[in-house]
C-alpha cells in the first residue's frame, strides 16, 4: 500500500506522527495507560482564535419547513465551540451543512477562507474537516486498530470496499500510517484494547473509538455530533477530559452538538445557541449560559444541567 507522493498530512497527523507529547505520556500511551484526566471543572477558558471556520447567512429548506433561517457563526480556531439550542432547533441540521451531508439553498461555508459551500464530504475531509455520528459507524467485526485505519485512508491509493473487504492482511498499512492509528489510539485511552474486536467493547469505549478513527484522519476541524448519547456519568466525564486533552495536545478545533449541557458546560470556549432555526444568542459560555432568553427557551432546565 503507497502514499500518494504529493499528499501532505494535515497537522494534528504530523503532530501525531511525530509524537510532540512529553516523553512520559509517550510512554503512558505506548503501554495503553490512561494518562490522568484533567480536571475540567477548573480550567481556564481558552483565548479565541481567529474564525476557522465561518458560516454566512446559510438557509435550509425542507419543503415548506425552514430548519435553518440565515444563520450565521463562527467556529475559533484552537477552542472547542458549542451548538446547542432545544430539541427542533436546527441544530443537526447546521451540523450536517457543515460536514457536507446537506448543502444550503442559501449562504456560504468559509473553511480557512476557502469556500466549501459546495464542496463534497470527502474534498471537506482532504481539507481537514473530520466527523463523528450520534448513531455509532463502526465495523464490529473488525480490530480497534483496523477501524482506526479507516481513518487514515484518504492519505492512500484504496478504495473503501477494499479496506472492508474480510481478507487477511488487507490492512498491511505503511508504517507511518499504521504508527498515526496506534498514537491516536493510545491518546483515546483505547491502549489495552488495540486488537480486541470493535463489537466486544463496552458502548463508551466504542465511543472512544469512533473518535480515534476521526484524528486518524488528521484533521484541522472536529466535528462530534451529540457524542455523549447514550452514555452514563461516569463515561461522559471522561469523554469530556478527553476532548480537553486532544484540543490541548494536538491544537485542534472541535464542534460540537450536544443536548446534554452538563457535558459541554465545563470545557466550551465559545457558544452558540438556536432557536427555531435562527440563531439567539453568541459568546462566551459564561454569559451565553446565564442569558435569560437563552434559559426561557430551555423551560428552566439549562439551570438544571440539561439541554
């Protein structure tokens, strides 16, 4: 399996490839170890960066129905952005214009200055844009290392029905492929589980995989959609360290989708709230989340935890 000669690796690759973090956490995910959590409830928020990502006045149809009215927000590079808003807000739908699954009747998409608004999912993803699902894509029958491996084919000449295909040695990547998955894998806590089958692990733990095939993509923008569905406490805690220490470790941008508020609370740098399609309210989590239009609209339960 080749390279494509003229393919350059997206920078959280290069990072993982290159193994910037210290020596000891090296160490500690060469042997599968957890490194310890940070404590998220103390963080100090992060500065904002410039807009990674931009949406202008994007509008979606559906028929009659408007899931999107000329909304507008920015995703700053290095921070993780939250969208959040009510059930029927427009939430998944803006997320889905993002990624490429839908495109606008109206708007424009700005990724790194660059207009993507027509661009399909897989050009979004050579540029950098990664995602995950609410509902999970994994290949049960295969390794955690195999499906991290997925992640990694848009740096090689194969096709997708290739690398699914059930035939011993398909996966045979290129050692600095294979070295990207392994990394992403231990910073993913997934360590001990590198050649347990997908479909005999715990559901938080396939969360965690789902999320390591994603950086195995390298990508500049990480976009997670409601990824703590389903999961209990104690799991969606430490998805929450998680995504902490891969921004903090790697630089990379995240987007998230989230209708749990307890969840984003704690690490969000930045907020945006919808509202029947149309976008409330912009900023920093600690005013954003004390507006009181945005806790009218949540029926009191965003004091709650809950969105």
């Amino acid at each position: 399996m080749t390279t494509p000669s003229a393919t350059r690796r997206p920078p959280a690759a290069r990072r993982l490839l290159r193994g910037r973090a210290d020596t000891a956490l090296r160490r500690r995910i060469d042997a599968g170890v957890r490194p310890a959590p940070a404590v998220t409830e103390a963080r100090t928020p992060r500065p904002l960066g410039d807009p990674l990502l931009r949406v202008e006045d994007v509008t979606v149809r559906f028929g009659g129905v408007t899931a999107n009215d000329s909304v507008s927000l920015v995703v700053p590079r290095g921070c993780v952005t939250a969208l959040i808003g009510p059930n029927g807000a427009g939430k998944t739908t803006m997320f889905n214009v993002v990624s490429g699954a839908i495109t606008p009747a109206a708007g424009t998409i700005l990724f790194e200055d660059r207009d993507i608004t027509r661009s399909s999912v897989s050009d979004r993803a050579r540029r950098g844009l990664a995602r995950t699902f609410q509902n999970l894509e994994l290949v049960d029958t295969a390794t955690v290392l195999d499906n991290v491996l997925l992640g990694t084919t848009q740096y090689v000449r194969w096709g997708f029905l290739r690398a699914m295909a059930p035939v011993p040695g398909v996966f045979q990547a290129d050692e600095r492929l294979r070295e990207v998955a392994v990394r992403a894998i231990g910073l993913c806590d997934l360590g001990p589980y590198t050649r347990e089958l997908a479909g005999n692990l715990p559901y938080g733990k396939r969360r965690h995989v789902e999320l390591a095939r994603a950086l195995a993509a390298g990508p500049r923008l990480l976009l997670l959609d409601e990824p703590s569905a389903g999961m209990d406490a104690e799991e969606t805690a430490e998805l929450g360290h998680l995504i902490v220490r891969i921004v903090d470790r790697l630089g990379v941008s995240v987007l998230v989708v989230e209708h749990d508020m307890s969840f984003v609370r704690p690490f969000a740098d930045y907020v945006h709230v919808l509202n029947q399609g149309r976008l409330l309210r912009s900023g920093l989590p600690a005013d954003v989340l004390v507006d009181p239009e945005v806790r009218r609209i949540y029926l009191g339960t965003l004091g709650a935890g809950h969105a």
